[in-house]
C-alpha cells in the first residue's frame, strides 16, 4: 500500500502546475513596486524610475533620476540590495519604461503585461499614477 501511494503522490506532484500561482506572485509584486516606485518619487521629491527588461524572463527595476539608471538604484526596503526583480522561468514580461516625477505623476501612462498561465495587465493611470 505504501508504494501505491507513493507512486501515486509522485505522479500528482508532476501533474501539478504551479505557474498560474508564479504569475500571480509576480504581478502582485510588479504592482507593489510600481506603487513602491510613486511613493518613493512623493516623499524623496525626487524622479524614480520604473525599469522594465522586456523577455521571458523578464525583470523590473528601481532607479533614481531616468530609466538609464544613472542616478543609481533604489533600495528594497529594509535591505541594502538593489529593489530589482525578475519573473520565474516561464512568466514574460512586457511594457515600457518610465518615471514618476517627484509630485508622483508618471512621465506617460501605460500598462504592464505580466503573462504566464494567462496574461495579467497592470494599468497605470496618465494624470495621477494611480496603478491598478
């Protein structure tokens, strides 16, 4: 009975797809920084930058000034590590780059596409950043 079983929980563990929960992870985090990004810009009154490296896997980044990064890189809180993260093995990312100003309004509105399972689009709003 024991090795029925186990040949049973091995075969449902291959079976199991977790990419639908990896996408959604990664569009919850997505957002969190993108509204991270808006909050940041707001109370350093200063640019911050939303980088995004479109691909499979893709990669979002926080920097200060411009979308080229050269007034460097936004801390993740509470750490000291650059605040970047990339989408697991399967999961694209697509969108385009852009900035908040210090009064929070984004330099152009537009979406982020985050696909895996199924594509999950975040909007951010053109006169006020509002992301959704």
């Amino acid at each position: 009975m024991i090795i029925i079983a186990t040949v049973l929980a091995a075969f449902a563990l291959a079976r199991i797809d977790t990419r639908a929960f990896d996408t959604e992870g990664f569009a919850n985090q997505a957002i969190a920084m993108t509204r991270y990004a808006q909050r940041t810009a707001i109370s350093q009154r200063r640019t911050v930058a939303v980088v995004i490296t479109a691909g499979t896997p893709g990669t979002i980044r926080l920097c200060y000034t411009d979308t080229s990064c050269s007034g460097g890189d936004v801390r993740e809180p509470p750490g000291s590590g650059a605040f970047a993260k990339t989408s697991g093995s399967g999961i694209a990312v697509a969108g385009t780059s852009f900035t908040f100003s210090a009064l929070g309004r984004p330099s152009a509105g537009g979406t982020i596409t985050i696909t895996g399972d199924v594509a999950r689009t975040i909007t951010i709003e053109a006169e006020t950043g509002y992301v959704h």
